[in-house]
C-alpha cells in the first residue's frame, strides 16, 4: 500500500482554521486532504514549481469546491522562494519531494522562515527504492538523513508517525 494522504493528515492532527503550506503540492492529493482538515476558515498555499501541475491542482480544487487553496508558483530551493511572509504558516507539509530537491538546505531553511514559532512541519517521504518504484536508490533521502537536515535548521523533532509500508513520517515543530 502506498502512503494514504488522508490517514497522515490525520495523524498530523491539522486543526480547522489552520493556515498550511503544501511545498511541492504536485497533484495535490496531501494539498485536497489537509483542505478538508482546515476547513472554510483555513488556507491551504499549494506551492509548486511546474505550472501544469498548479493549473492541473487548481482545477481540481475548484471542481472538489475547496475554495480554501491558493496555488503559488515558486521555487522552495531559493529563500523568500514560497512567496510566503516570514512566520506567516501553522504548519507545512513536504511529501515525497526530497529526492527531488537539490538545494536542501536553503529548502529547509525556507521551511523555518515561512513557520510562525511551535509550528509544525510533517516530512513524508519513500523509505527506500523499492526496485524503482520509489525514487532511483541513489536519490532516496532517508529518515536518518532527513531528521538531521530539518535539525540543522533549527526544527527538533518531535514524534514519527506510520506513513504506510514504503515511507516514514516525520513531525518537527519550530522552537
């Protein structure tokens, strides 16, 4: 079974009214659940880099009726990259991107910046390989390289959560 959207939001714990930013939202299925999670009085920013994606997302959104998402066109490797104020999110979501990124830390550093103080950010992401299925070996960022990357900027970790048989979870909250 591949990681299930609804049950990690879930776990997240998202309260309604929440404003969340999905970074590397793709085809939105995290950006729709934590939508619901939030409710009318909470703001989802789905930020993705390819245009398609973000027209493609949107249009579901506005099928789905979810006017609570704003999509935002950005590139999370730079700083100020999510067109997001300083401090100006509850919570961010980052799922199966980081064997995308190649700038990490300035991405993590980016997190920090656009989380308000006890923020919280779920990192959800392929274990391993799994004979190509998940991101090519070389690619696979790990639990156990993950945690110390989102530390090193200033996020402590604070539990994991069971993310399905391929992935691992992770909550870090902002000091």
């Amino acid at each position: 079974m591949f990681s299930d959207p609804e049950h990690n939001i879930e776990q997240f714990n998202l309260q309604p009214g929440l404003m969340v930013a999905d970074i590397g939202a793709g085809s939105g299925f995290y950006t729709f659940a934590a939508a619901k999670a939030v409710g009318p009085e909470g703001r989802i920013y789905a930020i993705e880099i390819q245009q398609d994606l973000l027209n493609k997302l949107m249009n579901q959104a506005r099928t789905q009726k979810l006017s609570n998402i704003e999509g935002i066109w950005g590139d999370v490797e730079k700083l100020g990259g999510t067109k997001l104020a300083e401090e100006s999110v509850n919570a961010v979501i980052v799922a199966n991107i980081l064997f995308q990124v190649e700038d990490k830390q300035t991405f993590a550093t980016e997190i920090f910046r656009i989380l308000k103080p006890g923020g919280e950010l779920l990192v959800i992401d392929w274990s391993e390989s799994f004979q190509g299925m998940g991101p090519s070996v070389d690619h696979v960022i790990t639990k156990d390289m993950a945690e110390p990357l989102f530390q090193s900027a200033k996020l402590e970790k604070v539990r994991e959560i069971n993310a399905g048989a391929q992935h691992y979870g992770i909550i870090f909250r902002k000091k």
